[in-house]
C-alpha cells in the first residue's frame, strides 16, 4: 500500500508540471530578451532598434554608430529626431549670411592708366567711408578723399578761367565750356581772383556741346558750383576750393552757379542730389536722365555699374578722364 500511494504522488506530479519542452522554450525566450538588452546598453553612441524587441537580433555592426527614429547624444541637450536612417550621426549646423550691395570685394578702379584715392578701395582720409562711398570723391579721377577738390595736377588750377570741372582737365576746345570767376559776384576765385563787375567776357549761354558732354552731377553746374545740404543747411560750393570740406563746410568758398549748365536736383522725383550716396527717403530707386543706369554703391566704395562706368548721384557716369 505505501508503494501504490508514492506512485500515485508522482503521476500527479507529472502531469500538473510544465514539460521538458516546455520549459527549454521558455528559457530560451527570456534569454533572447535578455541577450537584446545587454547588446542595446552596451552599443557606443546612437543605436539601432525599435520599441518591439523581436526574437532575431542583429549584430553590432563596426561601420560606425547609427540613427534611429528617435536618436539623443550624451553630449548634447538636444534631440534630433529623423525619418530616415543614415550611416553617421546627424549635426545641425547654423549659419549666418551676411551680404553688402554691389558686389563684395574690392575692385580698384583705373583712371586714364593709373589709380587715384578715389578708386584704390582704400579710407584714405580715415572718415570710415571708402572710395565712391565718400561724397568728397567727386570721380575715380579724384586723388583727395579728404576734400571736394581733385588733387589733379593741372586740373582746374587756373585762378579765374574754367571749363567743365568734371572732364578730368583745365583745357578747353571747340565748343567746350568756358567761364571766368571774375563774373561771380561771391568771388570763389579768392584773392587771387576776386569779383570784377567790370570784366565784360561773362556769357550766361554755353554751347550745346558743354550742356550735351559735361557729365553734371545732379545739383551741380558744369563750373564745380554745387549745392550740398548739411544739417538742414544749404550751400552752393565752388569744388575748386582746395580746403573745401564737409567737416568744414562754414569755411567753403561760396559761389554763384551758371544757370546755363545748372542740373537741378529733384529728390522728390527720386533723384540722388550731390553729396549723398543714397536715394532719398522713400524711394526704392534712384531716378536718371536719359538711358542711364540706376546704381548703388556698397560699404567698400563699390558699384553695380558696369565696367568702364562709375557711380555718381545714383547714375553710371562714363569714366572719361582728360
């Protein structure tokens, strides 16, 4: 009888517990589980993998770390999140661009074979504005930055006589421009060519060809008398004054212009007047005469204008020195 009931304790053993089979699957799975796990936390950097763990498990790969849809690094505080999966990690990068009208670097502007102050892409008067930038360069063909006079060897030097003042020379031609400081009753000449109410050559009329050539800057005539406004104030300037500046502006010799060849500036019409490098308040561009080009000029004293012209009042000017 003691036989019978141990035997009895036993069958019933065996059939309430798990089989041998059984038992080997189920080590088996928690083995896979647990071999995934310790390749996830082991794996350098990024890692592969999604949020179901299945029961092939792929290996370490030595191309280099991955991304997944969902990928952190320790040495960053942000989360880069991607769609796709690539080969390295991922580096958000920020750039700013910053960009100047006209055109970059600086080109140095030629002017009948050589480079003047006025076109060598340099501050040469230490007023932080370069080249064309610098309402007292007048032209590339101006050797002063510092003041309205050219600096030109023989440009202009005559005392009392004058052609236009903007063709980069004192001589005159055949129906070239002429006039004669002694005919201006506020004597820019100085002392050494005061006013002569007597002097009987002062022509009021030019020829067609000094009105047609001379390239007049707006709010200028073709004799270097030009009107510039300073802190409200307005001056008509004779260019030819060697000591002529903005800083000194009081001290500028006065002078009276030609009516004649006298280009009126129109900043109501979107006109650039002389002594400014910008259009005025509320245009977007400035305005020309005739079939010339809008232009702009950058910090560098650069223009948009195309090579062989230079920008003066907003217009490309043909660089016609002499």
């Amino acid at each position: 009888m003691t036989k019978i009931h141990v035997l009895g304790i036993c069958a019933l053993l065996a059939c309430n517990g798990p089989s041998k089979g059984e038992t080997e699957t189920q080590v088996a799975s928690e083995t896979a589980s647990d071999s995934t796990t310790v390749t996830v936390m082991t794996t350098a950097g990024p890692t592969t993998g999604t949020d179901t763990t299945t029961g092939t498990t792929a290996e370490p790969t030595t191309a280099g770390p991955t991304t997944s849809t969902s990928t952190s690094t320790s040495t960053s505080t942000t989360t880069t999140t991607t769609s796709d999966t690539t080969t390295e990690p991922i580096t958000t990068t920020e750039t700013t661009t910053t960009t100047t009208t006209g055109g970059g670097t600086c080109v140095p502007l030629q002017c009948d074979g050589g480079v003047y102050a006025c076109g060598d892409c340099m501050d040469n008067d230490g007023d932080g504005l370069v080249d064309q930038a610098d309402p007292e360069c007048v032209s590339p063909c101006d050797d002063r930055e510092d003041t309205f006079a050219t600096g030109l060897p023989g440009d202009n030097m005559d005392p009392c006589k004058q052609d236009c003042f903007f063709d980069g020379n004192s001589g005159g031609g055949a129906g070239d421009c002429a006039w004669n400081l002694k005919c201006d009753p506020k004597s820019p000449g100085g002392d050494k060519c005061p006013y002569d109410e007597d002097f009987n050559n002062c022509p009021m009329d030019q020829p067609q060809q000094c009105i047609d050539e001379c390239q007049v800057p707006n709010g200028c005539d073709c004799f270097g008398c030009c009107t510039v406004v300073v802190d409200g104030m307005s001056y008509d300037i004779f260019l030819g004054d060697q000591d002529c500046s903005l800083a000194q502006i009081d001290s500028c010799q006065q002078c009276t212009k030609n009516p004649d060849c006298d280009d009126e500036c129109h900043p109501e019409e979107c006109e650039v007047c002389f002594g400014e490098t910008e259009p005025p308040p509320g245009c977007d561009d400035p305005s020309c005469e005739g079939d010339a080009q809008p232009c702009e000029i950058d910090d560098m004293g650069q223009s948009d204008c195309p090579e062989g012209f230079y920008c003066k009042t907003g217009c490309c000017h043909v660089l016609e020195p002499g």
